[in-house]
C-alpha cells in the first residue's frame, strides 16, 4: 500500500467499515470503533494491535512495522507505505477489523484470520 488514500480503499471494501474521524483527524471505523488512521510520522499508518501481536509484528518485520515514544504501552502499530509484504499488511488490517466486530458479525465472518 503506497498512500493513505489505497488503504482507505481495502478497508472500506471490508463490510460494515465507515470513514469517520477519531480525535479530529481521520480513521475508519467498525461498530464506532476506529482501527485504522493515518500517522503522525510521515510515511505511516497506524493500525490498532494487540499489544503481544505488536511486539511479534516489530520484531519479524521492523522495517514495515514499527512505533515511537507516542505508541509505547498502546494497542496500535505503524505500518510504513511501500513495505514489501502487502499480503500481511492486509491480514494485520483485517484483524484489527475482526477484533472490533460484534459476535453475530464474526460469526458470519468466521474465524479470526
């Protein structure tokens, strides 16, 4: 994923998602609950992360996955554009979307992927 705009586009795709805002700037929500929005570095998105995934995520791939002083200790991850593996970038999205939906939702989704 290249741009802000490209990841909106997957996460949009997925049902129930909308283009909201949280804290004033943009994200995209579930159920009301924003999973993905932009950075505050350049260069990055930020989707939110179970904290024992995250770690996994930083130490398998620190050059796609990665935090600042600002996302210590907080359930979310920097993603940087242009990361090689697209394919676990959108498997990483697609949880944080998961982990946010209602029960009869996920039944209807299946397994956590």
């Amino acid at each position: 994923m290249r741009s802000w705009d490209e990841v909106v586009a997957f996460v949009l795709a997925l049902p129930d998602t909308e283009l909201s805002t949280s804290y004033g700037r943009p994200a995209v929500k579930v159920n009301g609950k924003a999973f993905v929005y932009p950075g505050r570095e350049a260069g990055s998105f930020a989707i939110s992360s179970p904290l024992p995934e995250k770690e996994l995520l930083m130490e398998t791939d620190p050059d796609t996955f990665w935090e600042t002083a600002h996302y210590r200790g907080w359930p979310a991850i920097l993603v940087r554009f242009d990361s090689a593996d697209r394919e676990r970038i959108e498997t990483v999205i697609i949880r944080a979307w998961w982990d946010r939906l209602k029960k009869p939702q996920r039944e209807a989704f299946g397994e956590r992927p």
